[in-house]
C-alpha cells in the first residue's frame, strides 16, 4: 500500500536546481541533498579540504561537471590518487577509505546508498596524508545523517591524545571494527562524452550498458540509449534516472499521463515502481541503483 502512494521523487533540472542553490555548493556547507531514501544524491562543491579518510560499506558514485575532484583512496593497502574531471564518472567499490578534495568553483553529483542498521562507517586519520603507510586514530560510527553523525567523530579525535602529539592510538580490541576492502581495486574514471561516443552504435540500437561492468559493487550505474521502449520491472529501492540526451518518457502507475523528461531532466523511480521508459532516436539517459534494472518477465 505503501509503495501504490509512492510518487516520482526530486524531480529536478540538473542545471536550474544547481543555480537556484549556488549559496550551498560554496563554503562553508559545500554541497545540499536533492533526495534522501534508500538512496542519498547529494550536490557537492568546493573549495574543501579535509585529512580524514571516510569508509562505507557501500559504492559511492561520482559524477563531477565542473573542476576536479582529488580523491585518494586506500587501495590494497597503498595510498592511490584518483582524479576525476569535469565530464567524469567514478564509481568507488565499497569499504575504500577515501578523502574527498575539491576544487574551488567545482560541482559534483554523489550517490550513495542507505546503511543497514547494523552497518558501520569509519574515519581515520593517518600519521602522515600523503604517504598513508600508520594510521594516527579512527573510529568506527553509526551513519544516518552524514553531516550530523560525523561531528561528534571529528570532535573525539580532536580531543585526542593522537591528535595532540601525533602518536598512533594503541588499538582498542573492544572497539568497533572498520570493515575494509584490501582486495578490490577501484576503476579509472570514464569521461562519459567520450564513452558515449566509443558506444554509440550499440546505444542507437536501444541498448543497456553498464560503464562499469565488473567492478565489485552494489550500486549499479547503467546507460539507456534510444530509440528504445523497454518496461523495466519494479525494483526494491530507489532508482535515479537523468537524461543526459534527447527525451525520454516514463508510463507507470504513478501518473495518468507520460512523465516527459528533457536533457538533464532527473527524478527517483520509488520502490516497488514498474514502468516503461521510452527513449527517442539519439536519447540516452543514466540510471542508478542498488541492483540491476531488470526488463520486465526479464532475469
């Protein structure tokens, strides 16, 4: 009954919601939620700087149209630096540290998913953030809120001995553990223009492609080309949809008539939503979420 009363979710313009919240992409705050459910996509902008690590149990996906986003990351147990430009897609496996730095005058969209109840994040700190070798102090969270629950986590470190003398907390066995990956290796970022051009003839033909086919994670980037009309069965969580070319139509349940959306038109399918999505002779459109979208009577 619950998900009969859902409706489509954050519809938005990409471009007039960015501009009609620029006051919140620059500092202080630096970034404004556009959804929050099962999954969190959030606008992010810069200048920030930070020297903490964060860690989640789930994918992160990047999508950065303006400047650069530095992202080192925790790789194997090895210091790696990701950079990812304006145009650029990155999709981050689960349980990586990584620490975000971005530019001034940048603009990124992130998707994350919801933590589990019994899910933790982490953040540490190293001795030394440009060789990452000895971690200084860290502390694994509950996370619901992001910007409220990391708080009191900066506060304690802060207070810290490990933060006053620059010695390495003994480890605490009591503790909660950090999960982390040290077998995944993340993927280089994509520029999507030029991704999308390499894959036009298979697009054209109304295809599915998943930019990041075998990478280990548990949100699902995927592009839809067009002409297309494909009815997608309805998913558990939430699924973001933005088109990045063309039209595209959504027919469901929710709505008497077709949801028409433009380039850079944006919405959340809510769960439990099955529908159709009509693509145009040279539309295409980006989805994400927590597993594949299946087509209808499909696997």
């Amino acid at each position: 009954a619950t998900w009969m009363a859902a409706r489509f979710a954050a519809r938005a313009v990409l471009p007039k919601w960015r501009a009609a919240n620029a006051s919140a992409f620059v500092p202080p705050v630096c970034n404004k939620l556009l959804h929050k459910g099962s999954l969190s996509i959030m606008g992010v902008g810069g200048p920030n700087s930070r020297t903490d690590f964060h860690i989640e149990r789930g994918a992160e996906f990047f999508w950065q149209h303006d400047g650069e986003l530095q992202l080192p990351i925790i790789e194997r147990g090895r210091r790696r630096l990701v950079r990812v430009g304006a145009g650029e897609i990155f999709l981050l496996p689960p349980d990586i540290p990584h620490s975000p730095q971005r530019s001034a005058d940048s603009f990124g969209i992130v998707v994350e998913r919801e933590r589990g109840p019994d899910e933790l994040d982490g953040l540490r700190w190293y001795t030394d953030f440009e060789s990452c070798e000895e971690v200084l102090w860290e502390r694994a969270f509950h996370c619901s809120d992001l910007g409220r629950d990391l708080v009191p986590v900066i506060e304690a470190f802060r207070s810290s001995h490990a933060y006053r003398t620059g010695e390495p907390a003994p480890v605490d066995p009591a503790a909660l553990q950090i999960a982390q990956d040290l077998e995944a290796i993340a993927p280089a970022p994509l520029q999507l223009l030029s991704w999308l051009a390499d894959h036009a003839a298979t697009l054209a033909a109304g295809a599915s492609l998943d930019p990041f086919e075998g990478v280990p994670t548990d949100l699902h980037v995927c592009v839809h080309g067009g002409p297309s009309h494909v009815a997608r069965a309805a998913c558990s969580a939430d699924r973001w949809l933005c088109v990045l070319e063309g039209e595209a139509e959504l027919y469901s349940q929710l709505s008497d008539e077709p949801v028409k959306l433009q380039a850079g038109g944006a919405l959340v399918v809510p769960p439990g939503t099955p529908l159709s999505l009509q693509l145009g002779r040279g539309g295409l459109a980006l989805s994400v979420g927590r597993s594949r979208w299946a087509e209808q009577g499909g696997e």
